[in-house]
C-alpha cells in the first residue's frame, strides 16, 4: 500500500463523523446501529478516536465521503490507524 499512499492525496479537510457502536462486556451488539459521538473534519475524526483507549478502538467507525483509494465511506478502527499513521508523513 506504500506506493498507493504516495501517490494519492487524502483531503484530511473532508466532512466526516466518528461513531460507537453500542456495547455490552467491550463487544459490539450487532442488534443496534452506531451512534454519532464526533462530527468535524476526516483530521479532528481521526484525532478523537486516536484519543480514546486502546482497549475500546474496535467499538468506533468513522463515516465520511470515499476517496478512493485510501478512504472508504466507513473507516473501520484499523483503517483509521493506518491514516493516522499516514497523516504523519504528508
């Protein structure tokens, strides 16, 4: 994916949405739908989840409009650390 990054642009800018799914024992109820807990730029998304626990990361998403390649309409937790990471090298 090295080669993608550096050639693809991420508009940190973009309008996006953090947001948790509800949770019983740290685990995810698939019997209900993630609630909004962040709104801002892809940046601030990203920043608001890097923030929280270690721990509780896999109980977030961010929404926002794709950029392919890089970014998808729904940004699981991995994904978003990986732009995290990117994020520091643009």
């Amino acid at each position: 994916m090295g080669d993608v990054v550096a050639e693809s642009k991420v508009d940190f800018g973009a309008l996006a949405a953090l947001h948790k799914w509800p949770s019983l024992a740290n685990q995810r109820r698939p019997d209900r739908e993630p609630y909004q807990v962040n709104e801002g730029t892809l940046d601030e998304c990203i920043t608001a989840f890097m923030q929280k626990p270690a721990a509780t990361r896999h109980l977030y998403e961010i929404r926002t409009a794709p950029q392919p390649p890089l970014v998808t309409a729904v940004l699981s937790p991995e994904h978003v650390i990986e732009l995290s990471r990117w994020r520091e090298f643009l």
